[in-house]
C-alpha cells in the first residue's frame, strides 16, 4: 500500500494495521512513551518506513494543543549579533523538543507583518521570539501577545504583559570596555557607535558615556558608525587627522578592525600610540594585527534563557530574569598609555 495506490497519504491507521497493532500503540510510540514492547516498537518502526508515513501535525496540533513549533522574528540581518541570536535561539529550541519557525522581515510593511503573523497562527506556534535589534522591529509581534507568549531579544527595552524581554548587558558590556581602558590610565577614549536606531549601539554608547562621567571625565562627541569595517576606517582616518586620543573604544570588532588598518596607514602604533576596544569577540579577533581587546556575548545562553522564559510563560509564567552578562577578552591591543 502507498499514497499513489491509495489516492492519499498514510495514516496512523494504516501503519497500525501494517505492523498488527492498535491506533493507540502507534501513538504510543510516535510520541516515545513507555511500556511499548522493544518488538511492537520495531514493527511499528518498520511501517513507518515502508509506509512512508509523515506525521500531520497540523491535526495533532488541534487535538493536543500542543505543535511544538516556535515562531522567530527577525530583522533578517547578517550582522555578527543578529545571525548569532538567531543560531543560538533555534539550537536551544531544538534541544528543548520544539521547531523553529523562521521569518526574516526585510522590512516592516503592514502587509509582510500580518502575512507572517498569519503564517505563525496557522501553524499553531505555542510562542513567538523577536530578535529585535532595531527599534523598528519591537512591536512587530504585538497583535498576538493576547494570544501566545511573546520574548523579546532587546537591550533598553521593559516587558509588559505578555511579553517578556531577554537580551546581553549591552551597557554593561561598554562599561567593561571603558573600565578597563581607564583602570590602565587613559583619559581621552574616543567611541566609534553604531548606528543609534540599533538598541546594542544605543546601549553601548551609554555604557561608554556613563563610565567616563563616573571617572569624572567629559567624554569628547562619538564618532558615528554604521557596523562595518569601512565606517570604522573612516573613523580612523578622521581621528589621524585631528587630536589624537589615547584610545578608542569600537562598538563592534569590525569597525575595530578598520579603525585599526586606518591607524597603520597612518603610521600610528596600535597600541603603544592608541589602544583599541571591540565588541563581539567575533572569529578572528584574535589573530587581528595586534590581538583585539574586546567584550564577548554568550550568545548560548541567551538562547537558553529565550527558551526557558518561554516554558516557564507556557506553564503560568514567571519574573523575566537578568541580563546576561558579558566578558572582556584583554589581548594585545590595548596597554597603557605612553607618559
């Protein structure tokens, strides 16, 4: 028997009466519950196989209210933090038991969004994730808060009911940074931002701003970026041209990276003239010309707490947890100022 024999797919029924059994043994051992027989459990298996048999679970969606499958939004970015989310949410999805259900919002038409969220009822999702790194993106998933448990990806951002808001310490990240950059004696520490519509540059800019005023010091205006090695080149060639400070805290590694390469064109030393902070701890940092000092995210467990706040708003809910805290990788590119 087989789909082009029948007219249709297989069924449960089907395979139950391929391998000799009840309906109820097939389902038994189709959700991997106990007190199957090792032999009824292999004969079950080998209909499966022979059958072709594919579970619906838009059915069993309807009769267990359960589909085991996560919505997750995003801004569809290749950005080093973004695309590091989005891994980690859908690794820890899957460690749990649950599918991923993927839409990459290239923009924020009203017609795109309610196709998705749509897309997302029809499928049954238990929850929906939102990495949010732009504000544009954070009420993109509000008409079905009412509905499903929503968790936000976003620093600076407060829960309200139904959704709950996970997210790396972006600030206190920066002020590692620039703690560290102090805590060797400089005073004049220029930041290259990203983009301010972004809520990590937007944190990260504060983090820098707060640390230099708790040393009492103005911190000088921030160089605009936009996240790429190009812009932080840029960066680099203006500050070659003017006063130079001592050090430069980049809010990512790539525009450290180009920060730096402008700085060697100039004929400045990194760091015996300038040192230099990233963010990310992106692959490679390390075996930058110096080494680059930088903040590094645990992007694991903040796909594990973006699951484990979802299970826990699944079964009543509980208080969002904190922050998850990052790390400072000192390398060669930083030491102290020369007197």
């Amino acid at each position: 028997m087989s789909a082009s024999a029948q007219g249709r797919l297989p069924g449960m029924h089907d395979v139950a009466r391929r391998a000799g059994v009840s309906h109820q043994t097939v389902s038994r051992v189709l959700n991997g519950l106990p007190n199957v027989r090792p032999e009824t459990r292999e004969r079950v298996t080998a209909a499966i196989a022979e059958l072709g048999y594919r579970r619906n679970n838009a059915a069993r969606a309807l009769v267990t209210r359960r589909s085991s499958m996560i919505g997750v939004m995003t801004s569809g970015s290749t950005l080093w933090g973004p695309s590091s989310a989005l891994i980690a949410v859908e690794s820890a999805a899957r460690a749990a038991g649950y599918h991923v259900s993927l839409a990459g919002l290239g923009s924020l038409d009203n017609g795109l969004v309610s196709g998705v969220l749509e897309y997302f009822s029809d499928q049954s999702v238990e929850g929906i994730i939102v990495i949010a790194p732009e504000a544009a993106l954070a009420h993109a998933a509000d008409p079905l808060v009412a509905k499903v448990p929503v968790v936000m990806v976003a620093a600076d951002t407060r829960p309200s009911p139904g959704l709950h808001i996970t997210s790396v310490d972006q600030e206190g990240g920066a002020r590692l940074a620039v703690r560290h950059l102090l805590d060797l004696g400089h005073r004049s520490i220029v930041h290259v931002s990203g983009p301010l519509e972004w809520f990590d540059a937007a944190a990260r800019q504060r983090g820098w701003q707060s640390e230099m005023q708790a040393a009492a010091i103005e911190p000088a205006p921030p160089i605009l970026g936009d996240w790429t090695a190009a812009s932080g080149y840029a960066a680099g060639a203006t500050l070659a041209s003017s006063t130079l400070p001592t050090a430069v805290f980049a809010a990512n590694d790539l525009m450290a990276l180009g920060l730096v390469r402008a700085l060697h064109d100039h004929g400045i030393a990194v760091p015996q003239q300038v040192s230099v902070v990233g963010f990310d701890d992106i692959p490679g940092s390390a075996h930058f010309i110096p080494g680059l000092t930088t903040v590094k995210q645990d992007f694991a467990a903040l796909g594990r707490q973006c699951i484990d706040i979802l299970l826990s708003a699944l079964n009543g809910g509980v208080d969002d947890p904190a922050p998850i805290e990052p790390e400072l990788i000192i390398r060669e590119s930083t030491a102290a100022p020369v007197s």
